[in-house]
C-alpha cells in the first residue's frame, strides 16, 4: 500500500486521536510496517492515532503484540519464527545445515569465479611480460635494410599476387634420405622462396602483394614426436621464426608498390598441448603476428586485421573476386565449398589452405581450392606416414579472369 493509502486506511475507521481502540491501533500499525522505508514515521503516527507512546515505543508494542499473536512474517535472514521457548535442538540443527550448505555453494562459486579472474590476470601477465622480452631482444638485432618500392603504371593496375607461406615448423631438425632440415636449412629456404618471388613479381609487374601466414611456422608443443624431434624451446621458436618474417616481409616490398599482411592461428602453434583443453585464439601464431607488425612499425606494409574470426580470413581482389583462407586442420578440399560459402553466406571464387603439406589443386561447383606446400618437407612424422613431399610454397598472380599457380621449389 502507498501512504496515501494508508492514510485513506486510517480515515476509514472516523475515530479522532485519542478514540482508536487497541485493535484499531494494533491493525494500524501492522500497515504501517508493510509501508516503504521511507514512507515510515512513527513519531507522526502516534501523534496521528493520539495516544501517549513515542514512535519507538509504539513500533516495539506492535512488534511484540505479533510475536504473541504469531503473526510475524518470517524473516529468512534469522534461524526460525518460532519464539525461543518453541525452538527444539533438532530446528536449530537443520537450519543450520541448509545455511551451511547455502554458504558452502555461495563460497564455492565466489572460489571459482576468483580463481578464473586469476589465471586470466596471471596468463595476461605472462604475455605481457613475454611480449616486453621479444621487445628486449628486437634492441639487439640488426636494423632492416631500406627497401625502394617498385612504381607501376595504371595499366597494371588489375595485377595482383598471393604468396602463401606456411609450414615452416621452426625448431624441428630432422635428417633422413628423403630431407634434412634444421633453422639454418630454414633461413636458406625462406630467402630463396623471397628471392624467387621478387623475380616473379617483377616480370609480371603485379600493384599489390598480399602476403599470407597461414600457420605452423613454429613446431610447437602439441605432439609428443612433436617434443622429441624439437630441438628449440618455443620462445626461441617464436623469436626465430618471427624474425625470419620480419626479414622476409620487409625484402617483399621490392615485389609492388602495395604489400597487405594477413595471418591466420593454426594447430602448431596453440599454447596448450591438449587439443580438448586448447582455445583457439590463445595460439603462439598471433605472438608472431604482435612481433612482426612491431618489427616493421616504421615500413609501408598495410597489416589487415579484418578476418571473420581467428582460425578464418576473407578478402577481396582487385578484379573483385573473393578469397577465403584457413590454416587447414579444421578444413578439407572436400567440405571448404559448402562450409566457407555457409560461413561467409556469398560466393567464393578461391579457397586457400596449408597444413597437409603436400600441393593440391581442386575445382568445384566454380570454387578453386589451393593447398600449399610446407617448407620443413618431409620430417619424422611425414617419414613414418610414408609421405613424401619436397618442400615448396605458391604464389598465385591475378589478372582479370585469369590465375597463374607458381609453385616455387624450396629443395636446394
């Protein structure tokens, strides 16, 4: 009831102060409890009913007159509603189990909901303190060289090229019949890939370069063959292998006067080795990406960070066509039309994947699908699976309707 009508409530009864039986008072005064915090006065009350109690006193009595009357509403914040004298044992004992459970749950989830604010805090801590060493470290490397851009004409306005790097596995040394691989043998392989894809683009005469890291540029954790055959701890991996990039990105800019950078996380390079207990964003691939945008801060290259999502990127060419791209172990030749054109709810003119190691080249339904090649080529795993495969990596040129696939061969 609202004070006003409260006030209607106590007119009802045509007494004037001083008349109010004390039933009249008594029911009064239960109103009045039921009334908002600050709709209350007791002081005004009594003086309203004409009796000679002050508002405290009149409050207790009314109290009281409820407790005797057994009219009190439970209050679920004291043990029972039951005077003292009604309490037994056994109705202490099982209010106090129930609050004792009720408190325990209550402890539990402000427990749970600490301890994950805490790892989320101690884990951010980490990368920040991981990302402050990588910066420490980039002090002491050299400075990039100074690269002129190439100039083109309007006419090759529509020219374009993809270069698909991925599967690079820094820290695996292997030595086989088949392939012998180390960071040494790593660094060869990059800059021989850089120097043939700057010949490449400069007879095509492309105006932009679209570079991609497509994932498992570091070997990681997640297999234990993966650990045996490592011979680098991850943090030089990463350190490694972004370096390798920065080098390889800031050499790139001979290839056209506009050079993008795009990347997608993989399955190498996630930070837990279980792949039940693993979130995809939390993958060492974006440290690489933090690295080497820092790195190159001060030179031309555009990097985009406009993907769908961690795992998956989409762009556009000059001629307007659409490309989607993905590290691959989510992802078949067989499944990518249906999925990605689901995803991306429009249609795809070119899909582009890594992770098998192996080049492939598929059309379907007008979809053409890419699966590039690997750098490390054939390690211990490929080895046992009796996969055989030279090391080597794409890069697609665009020109109008027309694509040219260039398969760059990386066993030198």
């Amino acid at each position: 009831m609202t004070k006003h009508e409260f006030y209607e409530y106590i007119h009802s009864f045509n007494k004037k102060h001083g008349e109010y039986t004390g039933e009249e008072i008594f029911a009064i005064g239960v109103a009045h409890k039921a009334l908002l915090h600050t709709d209350k006065n007791w002081n005004e009350l009594a003086e309203i009913l004409g009796i000679s109690k002050t508002g405290e006193a009149l409050r207790n009595w009314i109290k009281y007159r409820q407790m005797e009357n057994n009219t009190l509403p439970k209050n679920p914040k004291i043990l029972s509603d039951k005077t003292v004298n009604e309490i037994g044992l056994e109705d202490v004992t099982d209010t106090i189990e129930e609050k004792t459970r009720a408190l325990y749950i209550q402890q539990t989830k402000t427990r749970d909901t600490l301890n994950y604010y805490r790892r989320a805090m101690r884990d951010e801590a980490r990368v920040d303190l991981f990302k402050q060493g990588l910066l420490d470290a980039m002090k002491n490397l050299g400075e990039l060289s100074n690269v002129e851009c190439p100039k083109r004409t309007d006419s090759d306005i529509t020219k374009e090229a993809i270069l698909m790097l991925s599967d690079m596995h820094m820290g695996v040394n292997c030595k086989n019949f088949y392939n012998t691989y180390n960071p040494e043998i790593a660094v060869k392989r990059v800059s021989h890939l850089v120097d043939k894809a700057i010949q490449y683009c400069q007879r095509h005469k492309i105006n932009r370069l679209t570079v991609l890291n497509m994932g498992d540029m570091i070997h990681g954790i997640i297999h234990t063959n993966a650990r045996l055959e490592v011979g680098l701890a991850v943090t030089e991996q990463i350190m490694k292998a972004a370096e390798i990039l920065s080098q390889a990105l800031n050499r790139l800019q001979e290839c056209a006067p506009e050079v993008v950078y795009r990347s997608v996380v993989d399955n190498h390079s996630r930070a837990m080795a279980s792949k039940e207990e693993h979130i995809e964003k939390e993958n060492f691939n974006k440290i690489i990406d933090w690295f080497i945008e820092e790195r190159l801060k001060s030179s031309k290259i555009k990097f985009m960070h406009d993907n769908l999502d961690d795992g998956l990127g989409t762009f556009n060419l000059l001629n307007g066509k659409t490309v989607v791209f993905a590290h691959g172990h989510q992802d078949s030749m067989n499944n990518v039309f249906q999925n990605f054109i689901g995803a991306t709810n429009r249609f795809i003119h070119y899909a582009l994947l890594s992770h098998y190691h192996a080049e492939k080249m598929k059309t379907y339904q007008g979809l053409r699908v890419f699966i590039n090649g690997s750098i490390v080529g054939t390690e211990q795993y490929a080895l046992s699976k009796r996969l055989f495969n030279k090391p080597s990596q794409k890069i697609l040129f665009f020109e109008d309707d027309d694509v040219i696939d260039v398969s760059i061969d990386l066993d030198i």
